[in-house]
C-alpha cells in the first residue's frame, strides 16, 4: 500500500502555528521519568529503515533567515515554555520525534530552540528531512546540553560533508549514545572516519546503522578497526554499501570482538566467496547472533561450499536470509547438513537462487527438523516436482508456521493436492503466497474445498496473482467458499500484465463473499474487466456496505 501523502500548505491561507511541533510527536507516549533499560539490551532490533506516514504540514515559516540568527539571541525562557504548552508537552519529555515531518529551515530552528529545555532528552530523531542537509551544525552544537541522549536518528537528511564533519565533533560529547543511524546519506561515504573518529574504548553504542551510505572500501576498513571499541555492539546494519565487500577481512577481523552482537545485515554489500569464508571464521565469536541478512550478493554463490560448518555455531539465529545469492548445488549440499542445526530458526529466505530446484531434495526433507519455523521463503526457485513433493511433507512437521511462498515454481501447477494435504496442519498460517505457480481449475477446487472445511481459519493473506490457467468456473468455486477465510485482510487474483481478461459470473459470489468478511480491505484484480452490468453490481456494493476496500482493477478499468 502506499503511504498516505503529505501536502503542503500553499493555499495562500496563514495557518495557525500551534499545530507544527504538535504533529511531529503524533501522540505519541514520552518514556516516563525512571527509564527503563530500553529493553535496551535485551530487545534491541532493526526494522527496515523508513519514514513514518505522517499527517499534513500546516504551518511554514520564514526560511530566509540563517538558523542561527534566531539562536544568538534565543527565544525566552517564557516563551520556550509557551511553545511547548502549545505542543502538549513539558521540559521532562524524553523523546523528539521529528522523522518524515518535512521541516524548513526555519522548522529545525524552531525545534532546535527546545534542545536547552530538554535536558532529559533521550531520543532525537529527524530522520527524512532534507533541510537538514547543511544545516545540521545548528544541531551539533547543542549536542552537549544532551548528556542523556541515547538514541539520534539522522536517516535521509541529506548531510554534507560539512554536516558530516560537524556531527563528528559532536559524538565526542556524548558519552552515553545507544544508537546511531546515518542511513540513506551519500556523503557519509568516503568520510566515516571524519563522523565516528571520536568513538572510544568501551563505547556503549549498541546499534549502529550505515545503510546505503555510499561506503567505499576505505570506510569498510575503518569500520573493522572501530568494531573492537563497541563491545557493546548488538546491531550492525552495512547493507546496500557494494564497496565494502573488498573490506570484509578488516570487518569479519572486527567482528571478533563483538560478542554481543545479535543482528548483523549485509545485504547488498558486494560479498564474495571468500568474504563467506572470512565470516564464517568469525562466527565462532558471535553466539549471540539472532539474525544474520546476506542476501543479494550475487558473487557469494560457491563460498559455502568448504565454509558453512562454523555456521552451526549460531545456536540462537532466529532470522537467516539468503535469497538471491546465486546458491550453487554444492552450496546447497553443505547447508543441508548445518541449517537442521538451528534449532532455533525461525525465518528462512532461500527465494530466487535458480539452482535449488534440482539440488535442494535432501536440504528441503531437513526442514523438519525446525519446529519453531514461522517464516518459510522458498519462491523462484525452480522447484521440480520431487523436490516440491519433498517440501509439501516436510511442511507438515511445521506447526509453527505463519508465512509461507511459493511463488514462480511452476511445477506446483497441478500438483497443488500435495501441499494441500500438508495445509490442514498449519493451523497458525496467516500468509500464503502461490503468485504466478501455473496453477489449474482443479488446484483452486482442491483450495477452497481445503478452505471450506476451516482448516486455513487463521489466513489474512492470499496471494493468487498471475495464475492465468484457471477457468471461471474454478474462480466461482473458490469465490463462493473464500468467505470462510473470516480473518482474511488482502486478497490478490490479478492476471500477468500481459493478459486480460472479462470478468465471469464469479465475481457477483466474490462481492457477496466479501460482505461476510470483516476483516478485508484490498482485493487486487489488475487486468481483469468488469462488464457494465458488474460495475453497477460494484457500486451497489460500495453504497450498501464497506467503504474501506480497495477494489485495484488496474489500468483497464476506468
């Protein structure tokens, strides 16, 4: 879905200021006064960096002056508290949230002039606004009032190399940071040393996240000699830097020196085989470990061929991704006698390597030695009907699992009973994805017959897209049983973009079916073609129930 748009004030209409700082903390609750550790330790992970959605900007002031015009002077101490009145806030509040919020200039030297009120301030985020970009030394130099700071969020702001230098300095200062995210700045890279150059000994930084920084090989050395100065390290997040990979002997060096480490991200770093050797030596150092991402590093296929074993090490992985890694059946030889040894895994992504679909009968029969397996990714992987076979009985020994794809195998077409036998064991599936599997009328038959008898109670979203082989009355069948998915949030039966199609007298049972789930909001029918008589059908719906659906019929419906 796409985020909800933000839009300017450009009306020409003079909008009260109260409501500026107002938005950026969205109501959201501020630690109380005995902070906890943070679950700190003991919790810390990463989610995919990205903005959050925001409401709309209501107030621009004027952004000619310099930021620190206004800061020479300062506003009064009266007024400070005026304006944090204003905001519903007070001088104890722990967390300033200003992520996505699209600020001016003159916005940051607004928010700058509350720093001084904020002594107990503990996180600082102004991700995703780029008037930041320049102008973050108005920040920096406020930085040492913040002795409590513990978390600083700089993600997309567009730092120069100025800013970059400028926040350098700065981190001296604080001693007690937890976290620091510079992702998505260019200009960190080829300058890192000028921005962590005054992490010390013992640093208590726990997560550090440099995604797609631009990181030149240089940077990737400096990082390895700074990892023995952040023992205290749980998070590293490099991906999306393709130039580090020339540095993972100076990384996976530094790496031994974080025991504490329990999320190491990789992804798209420009990993070779022997960078899969290098960090397979350092795993013996890294018991902590709960997810390790090493995907999309193309040039990686072959290295776990002799340098998987120490992987094994890795008693607490919960989370192992490796798709698109160009896995080779040897690579996938050696993996079948460690990945049966997580015991404690609970995401597998081995989706688009091409050359498990002939090598992965032994690896896929292992799964079922991984009980507590809640996310299973096995999509494009050129599955063949033995292994696909291998994989729908060893699915059986998986109560624990949530999401499952399949999607791009081909060989499921027609051959969809075997797994469906193994659905009716997966009481706790929530995600099923069988998007583009050649499937046929009497797969989706067997489907909603399997539906029908209540055994995919617990499914929220079904994925059936580009399974252009299957008749209207396979659609009817299943359109009149879909509504026994009672928990089901998102359904998609699109066609392939390079085929449409009218829509049959199914989608009168979809409607009706629809009217008996509570739950649903988007149903995808790209490229299918309502007739005029289906479209009344559709806005008498809209007019009788639900406006909350989203119907996406693509571009052939007007």
């Amino acid at each position: 879905m796409s985020q909800t748009q933000k839009k300017n004030s450009s009306n020409g209409e003079t909008k009260p200021r109260t409501s500026f700082l107002n938005r950026f903390l969205r109501g959201s609750k501020f630690m109380s006064s005995k902070p906890e550790s943070r679950k700190e330790s003991n919790d810390l992970e990463t989610t995919d960096f990205q903005p959050c959605n925001e409401t709309q900007k209501t107030a621009t002031l004027d952004t000619a002056r310099p930021l620190t015009s206004e800061m020479e002077c300062g506003p009064s101490m009266e007024e400070k508290e005026q304006f944090l009145q204003k905001l519903g806030r007070t001088a104890v509040d722990k967390c300033l949230d200003l992520n996505n919020c699209r600020l001016t200039a003159a916005d940051l030297r607004e928010a700058v002039a509350l720093l001084p009120l904020l002594p107990d301030l503990e996180k600082l985020d102004i991700s995703w606004n780029d008037s930041v970009g320049g102008n973050l030394h108005s920040v920096t130099q406020h930085l040492h009032l913040l002795s409590k700071l513990k978390i600083l969020r700089l993600g997309s702001c567009r730092l120069t190399t100025d800013d970059v230098q400028a926040l350098g300095e700065a981190l001296g200062g604080i001693t007690d940071l937890r976290e620091l995210n510079l992702s998505w700045n260019s200009e960190v890279g080829g300058n890192l040393p000028l921005t962590l150059q005054k992490f010390q000994e013992g640093s208590k930084i726990q997560a550090l996240e440099l995604v797609g920084c631009d990181l030149t090989s240089e940077d990737g050395a400096f990082v390895g000699q700074l990892l023995p100065m952040m023992q205290n390290l749980e998070v590293l997040d490099l991906s999306l830097n393709r130039n580090i990979g020339a540095s993972m002997n100076s990384i996976s060096q530094g790496l031994r020196s974080t025991s504490n480490l329990k999320v190491l991200k990789l992804h798209s770093c420009g990993l070779s085989q022997e960078s899969v050797r290098l960090l397979d030596a350092a795993f013996r150092y890294l018991g902590g470990l709960k997810k390790l991402d090493l995907s999309c590093n193309r040039e990686l296929g072959g290295g776990f061929e002799d340098s998987s074993a120490l992987l094994a090490t890795l008693e607490h992985l919960e989370v192992l991704d490796l798709h698109q890694c160009s896995l080779t059946a040897n690579d996938v030889a050696s993996l079948t006698q460690v990945i049966p040894l997580l015991s404690s895994l609970q995401e597998l992504d081995l989706s688009a390597n091409k050359k498990m679909g002939s090598s992965s009968e032994n690896l896929l029969s292992r799964l079922r030695f991984l009980p507590a397996l809640k996310s299973l990714l096995i999509n494009s992987c050129a599955l063949e009907s033995e292994t696909f076979t291998t994989l729908a009985e060893a699915s059986a020994y998986l109560p624990a699992l949530k999401i499952f794809d399949l999607s791009w195998n081909k060989c499921i077409g027609g051959n969809l009973k075997l797994l469906l036998e193994t659905l009716k064991f997966l009481a706790s599936l929530r995600v099923l994805r069988l998007s583009s599997c050649g499937l046929v009328t009497e797969d989706v038959a067997l489907l909603a017959s399997v539906i029908h008898t209540g055994h995919l109670a617990k499914l929220q979203e079904l994925d059936l897209s580009y399974n252009d082989g299957i008749c209207d009355a396979g659609w009817a069948i299943f359109c009149q049983n879909v509504w026994f998915l009672k928990e089901l949030t998102e359904l998609d039966i699109s066609l392939r973009p390079s085929i449409s199609r009218d829509c049959g007298q199914w989608f009168g049972h979809l409607l009706n079916a629809i009217t008996k789930l509570s739950e649903i909001t988007e149903i995808g029918m790209r490229r299918w073609i309502l007739l005029p008589s289906q479209e009344e059908e559709l806005e008498h719906f809209y007019q009788d129930h639900r406006h909350n659906i989203h119907f996406d019929l693509g571009e052939f419906q007007e």
